[in-house]
C-alpha cells in the first residue's frame, strides 16, 4: 500500500534563509513554488527524483497548534564528504558517530530550529540486516 515518504511539510519564519540553507549548503534544488496574490509563500525541495521537503511561510498558513517535528533524517552517500561541505557553508554540524543502529550519523540544525540527522548505512546497519537496535543512552 505505502511505497515511500513523498514529503515532509514544515513551517518557517523566513523562506529565503530556508531555501538558502538548504540549497546553498544542502544541495537541494527548489522544484517548485506556491504562489496566492502573486506572492511566493512556500515551495517544494527536491532530494530525489519522488522525494521532497516542503516548506511554507508561517504566518501564511493556519495558525492551529500543529504536531512539531523532533527530526527528520537525509541519506547521504558519504558522510564525510557532507559533513566538510557543510562546514565549509558556515554551518555548524558534530562530527561522525555510529548510532546504535550501526549507521553512521552527524546532526545539524536549520534556520527554524529543527534537527536534521544525516545518515550513512553500513553493512551493519540495522535498516540493512534487520536486527533490533539495542540503546544503551537517553534521548
């Protein structure tokens, strides 16, 4: 029934410094815009060819108390390489750890405030082999 995430939808306070986060430094392209009364007021990121992030303006949205994001999570092919190329943006990001699903991960945070994990599967990474994760800290 489900074959895949399409997008995830979040609110920001400033779309330019989003888009410019997330395309200077990301990598990401802006595949299309919402526009109402000839204004921009949100747009589609593409990180594939079927999966986006979609952004809108906060005030241009409902102003109903909405579920918030804890974080979301963006495949990259090597981590290292990402991990440099984001600093090298001006972007804080931590270095490289193995989460406790055997995956390498490092964190980082956008203009509004929500944390984004970078991943890289290994040949033992949980998504992989199937095997549970056994968490030894806190979130």
């Amino acid at each position: 029934m489900i074959k895949a995430m399409a997008h995830i939808c979040v609110s920001t306070k400033d779309l330019d410094k989003t888009e410019k986060f997330y395309c200077s430094c990301l990598g990401l392209a802006k595949k299309f815009s919402f526009i109402r009364d000839g204004k921009v007021f949100g747009y589609y990121l593409q990180i594939n060819e079927h999966n986006f992030i979609e952004f809108f303006q906060a005030d241009a949205v409902s102003s109903e108390d909405k579920p918030k994001v804890m974080h979301f999570c963006l495949e990259v092919d090597d981590i290292d390489k990402a991990i440099k190329e984001i600093r090298n943006c001006g972007v804080s990001i931590t270095d490289k750890k193995t989460g406790s699903d055997n995956s390498w991960q490092a964190w980082l945070t956008d203009p509004n405030g929500i944390n984004i994990e970078l991943h890289q599967y290994t040949d033992k990474s949980s998504q992989i082999t199937g095997n549970d994760c056994i968490v030894k800290q806190k979130w």
